[in-house]
C-alpha cells in the first residue's frame, strides 16, 4: 500500500509541476520574444513483484525537464519611439548584464535607450542589460545615430539551453560557442511575438486537472484500503 501512496503522490505533485509550466506559459502570450515551454517527464523505478508471472510495477513519473519551442509565431510592427528589432530566422540577441557582466542571449528586440554614468546613452533591453553588436561591443547613441545595430548569434545547437528570465537564455556546454549568424536578417521597426498557444495551453490545462485529479481519488482510494485491512486486523 506505501508504493500506492508514493506513485499517486508524486502523480500529484508531477501534474502541479506541469500546471505551473503551463501557467508560465499563458502568462507570457503578450510577452515579446517569449518561447514556450513543455514539460518532459520521465518513468522512476521499476520492479518486479513477487508473483508468478512477475508483474512489473512502477512507481510514478516525475518532470525530468522542460523543453523550449524556439519556432517563431511572427512580427508585429512597433513605432513607438523606440528601437525595435527582430530576427527573421535563426539566432539570438546577445547582451550583457551591467552590474556583473555576464552573457545572455535573447529573441526580444524591444530596446531602448538608457543615459549611464558616463553621459553617453546605450541601448538596453527591458531588462536594462546593454545590446552588444557583431563584434560584442555595447551599442551607444553618437550624434543622434547608434554606433552599430545589433549583432545575430547563433550556436551549433540550441537543445538545453538554460532559461533565465521570461526570454533570455544561457548556453550549456554541448551548445557550443556562439557564433555570428550572417545568414539571418535584422528587421527594424519590428518585434517577435510571443509563440504561446493559447488553445493547446488551455487543452493541456483540462489534461494535467484531470490526471491531478485522479491521483487525488488514488490517494484516497489507498487510504480506504489501508484502513480496511487495519479493521480487519483489529
């Protein structure tokens, strides 16, 4: 009865798991550059029950990882003043954190200009790290015109980058280094939408509250049990 507690449990706390990715998610449909993640989950321990045809049994699945769809949805035109920009194509932003320098790259071209310390204006996300151009330099405003527009970088792979923030993302290792994409090309006055489903979210919603649910009733169905066989036992 303890394995049928465990797998039922951990079958619940899996598909709040999967509500929690999908919730980020429909959260994130107006979000410039967003991508959407999946969830991914994997089999636990398996074994053998002492039977005569020895029946394997498991005991639940557990969300391994959550996979990102980098698929672009579309542009949206933007004049709002600023400096918008998208990648048709393959590739990535890449900017820097201002206050430890660290590397990130993103789909979101929504930028702006930011007057820093050193009287000079840069060009910021949203998130107020600098944009970095082709030769990873930060993009300053001179004379009413920006330096250089913003560079488009690629890696041999994009399987399991690691993401932080909404819409910026961190290579891995089997990623490789970042490489500049000269096959892509920087369109102005645009941004990528965000590529969020809201139809198969809201399908996936109704699945992940069903298969919670069930978990719960075989939670509770162990307990009737259990306390059967303790009656019976008094």
């Amino acid at each position: 009865m303890n394995a049928s507690f465990y797998t039922a449990a951990r079958g619940a706390m899996t598909e709040q798991e999967k509500m929690n990715v999908i919730s980020n998610n429909m959260a994130n449909v107006n979000t410039v550059g967003y991508k959407t993640k999946s969830s991914v989950f994997m089999d636990l321990l398996y074994y053998n029950m002492h039977s005569y045809d020895r029946v394997s049994t498991g005991t639940g699945v557990k969300l391994q990882h959550t996979n990102t769809d980098y698929s672009c949805y579309g542009f949206e035109s933007r004049d709002d003043g600023g400096y918008n920009y998208a990648i048709e194509g393959d590739g990535f932003f890449m900017v820097r954190n201002q206050i430890d320098n660290s590397i990130s790259y993103t789909r979101a071209g929504n930028f702006s200009l930011s007057l820093h310390n050193d009287g000079q204006f840069y060009l910021i996300t949203d998130k107020k790290k600098l944009v970095l151009d082709e030769n990873q330099n930060p993009i300053r405003l001179v004379d009413g015109e920006l330096t250089a527009k913003p560079g488009i970088f690629s890696f041999a792979n994009t399987n399991g980058m690691e993401s932080v923030g909404s819409t910026e993302f961190v290579p891995v290792a089997k990623n490789g280094a970042p490489r500049l994409n000269g096959e892509s090309r920087l369109v102005e006055n645009y941004v990528e939408l965000s590529n969020v489903n809201s139809a198969q979210e809201i399908s996936d919603v109704v699945i992940a509250s069903r298969a919670y649910s069930y978990a719960l009733k075989m939670v509770a169905t162990s307990d009737e049990i259990e306390q059967t066989i303790n009656g019976l036992r008094g």
